[in-house]
C-alpha cells in the first residue's frame, strides 16, 4: 500500500506494511513473536536513524535523523514532527531517572539533558582536558549514573558531524550523579557503539565496531561485570552473523534485541542467537516501548519500524 501523508507538515512519502517474518534459531523464539503481528513501517524519508527512545508519557517515539541534523518524533499512528532542529548532529537518546531527554551530539562533541523547561544542560564534553570524540550511545543505570559511549565516527566526516582532529582514545565514559564527574570505564574497544545493563546490572554490554573501519579491529558485543562504578576487564559475548551489531536493548529475561545487517537479533544471556526479526533496510538500533513496553520499535537506515512482540523491554 502506497500513501502520501503530511502531517504536522511533514511529508512522508508511502506508509508500506511489512507482514512478520522471522527466523527462529532456535525454538524457543517462536514463543517471543506473534503470528500475524506486522513489521510496521511507521515513518520513513530520513537517511541514518538513530537513537530511538520511548516516552510513555506523551505515547511517542524520539530519534535522530542525524545526517538531516534534527530529532524527530513519531506516534504509534505515524503521526510525525520536528522535536529539535538543528540538533547538532544528535545520535544516541534515553531518559534519566526524571524523565528527561539525554543526547549524545556529534556536532557539539558532547553529552547532554534537556531540563523540562526546554533549557539545555552540558553533561559532558571533555576529559583528561582534551574534547570527546562524538558520544553516539548513552544508557542510565538505577542509580543515576550516566554511562556513553564515545567512538570518533562523528568527527571523521561532515556528514554526521564535523570533520574534526581525534584527541581521545575512544572509551565508555560514566558520569557520576552526585559530583558530575567523568570517568573512563571501558578502554580496551576499538569503537565502542551501543552499550545497556543486564536486567539486574550485573552485566555492562558493550558493541564494538571497530572493524568498519579497521580491518584487525574487532567486530562484536562484549560483556564486562559491573562492579560500582567500574567494571571489570570485558570477554567476548557474540558476534552478529550479519553485519554488526550498532545498539541493543534488552528485555526483562535478559535476552538481547540488537540491531544487524538483516534485521534484529535476538541473543540470549549465554550468548547463543534465539531468532531474528528480518527488516528491509539496514538496522541501527532499537528500543522498546507502547503499552506494556511490549513493542520494539526499530531505527533503520531511512525509516523507523514497529513490532509487537511477546516479550517486554526492561
Ligand atoms: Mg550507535
């Protein structure tokens, strides 16, 4: 079905249905998804998706379109419009413990909060003395703490940022609650990309990238033990058959949903590859939401889509 719809004065070009197809790797995930649940395209006409985040409160969907410079924002319904323009390069999104909106920008280099007023608060935009790379992915743990990751593909082109001189090795920052302090965690990653916590917050997962870019670099998630504040020293956890895994989120039995070249990878705690969903264009990450936190919705490349699943987000 095609259709042309503008709505809030955004023009979309076409609004197709995607019947479910998955792939079930093994048996038990024909348990997590449902039959005759569509993949849904709820909105496309961008060019690199990314950073998905639910707000239950106003039952919408945040993301970057971080080549167009702008967080968009989408109902269940499709409805679409502008939320921030420029946005200054903005990739990944979440929610503090409040409530509000936290970025990572590639443009300005740093990690910010939007206050509820609207008013823009600095997070984080050095360390050691020296300017981050471009923060692309962010996640915030129970007590507060704010932990991003910082690659350098923002600052590498004029494409999704500015081209600009690589001064830090890339790492996983946490910044303190209480003091704001900003501490590197994660060192030992080529690229680290998308990172989130087991349910309990035992586990820090952490998607390393590197090999776009590096052909000896590696290609995988890791896992690292929380210890605090710290973590320890991370091991391999999977490797996406398909591509590379960019961001994931869990869900509340600790199984991971992580963006690949086909689609979105289900992987369980031990590792092991549950099932795919197959999506069209290449994923870059995903995030859970709708009533219930039961619908995944996916951030791909030019559109973002919607699944309803039999699992729930943590
Ligand atoms: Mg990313």
């Amino acid at each position: 079905m095609i259709l042309t719809a503008c709505i809030f004065g955004v023009c979309q070009q076409k609004k197709v249905i995607h019947m479910s197809f998955f792939e079930a790797h093994d048996p038990v995930f024909s348990t997590f998804v449902l039959g005759n649940a569509p993949v849904k395209q709820l909105a496309t006409g961008f060019d690199w998706v990314e950073g998905p985040v639910w707000f239950g409160d106003a039952e919408c969907l945040y993301f970057s379109d971080i080549p167009n410079n702008r967080i968009m924002r989408v109902t269940q319904s499709g409805a679409l419009s502008t939320y921030r323009a420029p946005s200054n390069f903005a990739n990944g999104n979440t929610r503090d413990l409040q409530g509000r909106l936290i970025s990572c920008e590639h443009g300005t280099r740093r990690v910010t909060r939007t206050e509820y007023d609207g008013q823009i608060t600095v997070l984080a935009d050095s360390f050691d003395g020296k300017p981050l790379n471009s923060p692309n992915d962010v996640v915030v743990k129970s007590d507060g703490s704010i932990w991003f990751s910082d690659p350098h593909y923002g600052i590498m082109t004029n494409y999704e940022g500015f081209k600009a001189k690589q001064e830090l090795p890339c790492n996983v920052y946490r910044i303190d609650p209480e003091t704001g302090e900003i501490s590197a965690v994660v060192t030992d990653m080529a690229c680290p990309n998308g990172l989130a916590f087991s349910p309990d917050e035992s586990i820090l997962y952490v998607a390393d990238t590197g090999k776009m870019f590096d052909e000896n670099a590696e290609q995988h998630i890791r896992r690292y033990e929380v210890h605090g504040d710290t973590v320890s020293k991370g091991a391999h956890f999977h490797t996406i058959d398909t591509g590379a895994s960019d961001g994931f989120r869990l869900d509340t039995h600790g199984n991971i949903w992580s963006s690949a070249g086909d689609g979105v990878h289900c992987i369980d705690p031990s590792g092991k590859l549950l099932g795919k969903i197959l999506v069209p264009e290449l994923v870059s990450n995903v995030c859970f939401g709708g009533r219930g936190k039961h619908q995944l919705f996916i951030t791909a490349t030019t559109s973002v889509y919607v699944i309803s699943l039999n699992r729930a987000g943590v």
